[in-house]
C-alpha cells in the first residue's frame, strides 16, 4: 500500500496524483490520509495543522478520494486526529504500507530549522522511504511512458547509499528510469586516503585517487539490483555535499533525487549535518528519502 498526506492544498493534490500513479504502476492500493491534530513545535506549543475548516474536512475527502478513483486507482480516505507527521510515521510501520507521498512545504529557513516541515519530521523518522512531490508534470509523462523518469542517486560506500539504489531498482520495475549514480567527494581527504599527494590535492582529485574512487564506486553498484544502464559521475566538491548534489541534479534536469537516511532525530537532525535533510530543504526537484535501518529498527 502506498500512503499519501494531504490539506487539500494544490500541493497536497500534485503529491496525491503521483502516489495515485505510483500505486497503479506497482499494483497496490492507496490510502489518503487528512490528518486533523495540532502539529507540535519543538518547544511543545501547538501550532495549526491545517487550513482546512473541520466541518469541510470530510466533504473534501469523499471528493478527493472519488477524484483519485476516476483516475483507476483504488483509493481509501482517511480523516485522522492525529498530528500529521505521527498520523504518517505511524502508517510506515505496517508491513503492508511501502511508500509514503507527500507535497512539498514552503517555509521560511528559520522555520524549518526550528520546527521542520512534516516532510521533513516524517522522512527523518520514517522506517519506509518518503517521496516529496515537488512536480508532477515528469511522474504523468512517465506514467504514459511519454518518457522515461530521469533519477539522481546520491552515492558513498555507506549502507544507505546501497538501500537507495535497491530502492531505485524496485522504481525501475513499475515504469522505464533513466539512473544516474553521483558521487560527491572531498577531494583533500580522499587524496589523503588514496596517498596521493600533488600541489592541486587540496581543491581536485588526482589521478590515482580519481582511478582508486572510480573502481570502488563500480565495484558497489555492480552488486546492487539497480537497473542496467547507468551513467556513474564522481564530483569534486570541498563544500557541501547536499548543495552539490541539488545544483548538479539541477543542472542534469533530473526529475528525482534519490537519498538516504540513517533518520537522525532530534538535536541530531538540527547540529550535525544531514545530507538528505538538506536535499529535502533545497532540491528543485521531488525527492525521495530512503531509510537504512539498524538491526535494532526493522
């Protein structure tokens, strides 16, 4: 099953389009989920959860949920009192549930570094991966195989780097993607690992170190499932790594960019950097966060 948040704004009906595509290409059913609970801020107050009077909340979801189903796809309207991001985290835990949507957030910087929008709270802790829809426009031509879907994957030897090709490989079963695999590295430390040393070593890879990450990098995605045609690119970037993998997909025109997350939490999520949540602040484009899972969390 596939599980979509929505407020009924224009971006909570591109995010339920989408997952609505999602669920007839892999098959599954969807469940719209309207949740009615006071969000909470870091400080315990509550804040407004949606904009949506409560009286109207059902009429919409029996018109969105009827809309949807016109579409072919079998829908479930939910209205939950829960705060949104619990109402959603909490669905990832059902072993039916495989993939969580949700439309994009525009917050002011302040904002999301105090509070953290629901995409935001939900991808972090989430146990199943989260897409946020930014554009629908690529998922339809897709979905009609107008063209293929154009992914980034961003890439290091860790684990959640391969959970996010596996994921990408399960994508590639329900509609054609066209995969590209980047690796951001910092070129000072990785010619410090290689043992290459050079007068550029500081601000470009040199050869031996460029040789060495170029066989590591083929020899992990050779094992993973993802699909066979894949364009590998290995960045040099002294900065950081979730500013280059945006600009980059931005400037390839990737429709998705694809991350993953070891779900730091808490004062974690706000003083140690997180690639993936600073994709989900800054990418142009839908994002899509996979979690890697401890032993402790499956």
């Amino acid at each position: 099953m596939i599980v979509c948040g929505t407020d009924f704004s224009p971006s909570a009906t591109r995010a339920a389009d989408v997952a609505a595509i999602l669920a007839q290409r892999a098959g599954t059913a969807l469940e719209l989920v309207c949740a009615t609970g006071a969000r909470e801020s870091t400080a315990g107050a509550p804040e407004a959860a949606l904009a949506v009077p409560a009286e109207s909340t059902g009429e919409r979801m029996a018109a969105e949920t009827e809309r949807l189903r016109s579409m072919g796809t079998s829908v479930d309207g939910t209205l939950d009192p829960s705060p949104p991001h619990y109402a959603l985290v909490q669905r990832a835990l059902r072993p039916e549930t495989i993939l969580l949507v949700l439309g994009a957030e525009g917050h002011s910087f302040l904002r999301r570094v105090l509070l953290g929008s629901v995409a935001e709270r939900v991808a972090m802790e989430s146990t199943k991966p989260v897409l946020v829809v930014r554009d629908d426009t690529p998922w339809r031509l897709w979905a009609t195989d107008t063209q293929p879907l154009r992914v980034m994957v961003a890439f290091d030897p860790g684990a959640s780097a391969s959970t996010a090709l596996d994921w990408v490989a399960s994508l590639a079963r329900w509609g054609r993607v066209e995969l590209t695999v980047c690796w951001v590295v910092n070129p000072g430390l990785e010619n410090q690992r290689a043992g290459a040393t050079g007068e550029a070593a500081g601000i470009e890879l040199l050869p031996k170190t460029r040789e060495t990450l170029w066989r590591e990098m083929q020899a992990l995605i050779g094992v993973r499932g993802a699909p066979p045609s894949i364009t590998m690119r290995l960045e040099a970037n002294p900065g950081r790594i979730d500013s280059a993998l945006t600009q980059l997909a931005a400037s390839l025109e990737q429709d998705l960019l694809v991350v993953g997350s070891h779900q730091r939490r808490g004062f974690d999520r706000i003083w140690q950097q997180s690639v993936s949540r600073g994709v989900l602040h800054d990418a142009g484009m839908s994002v899509v966060v996979v979690p890697h899972l401890r032993d402790d969390q499956q």
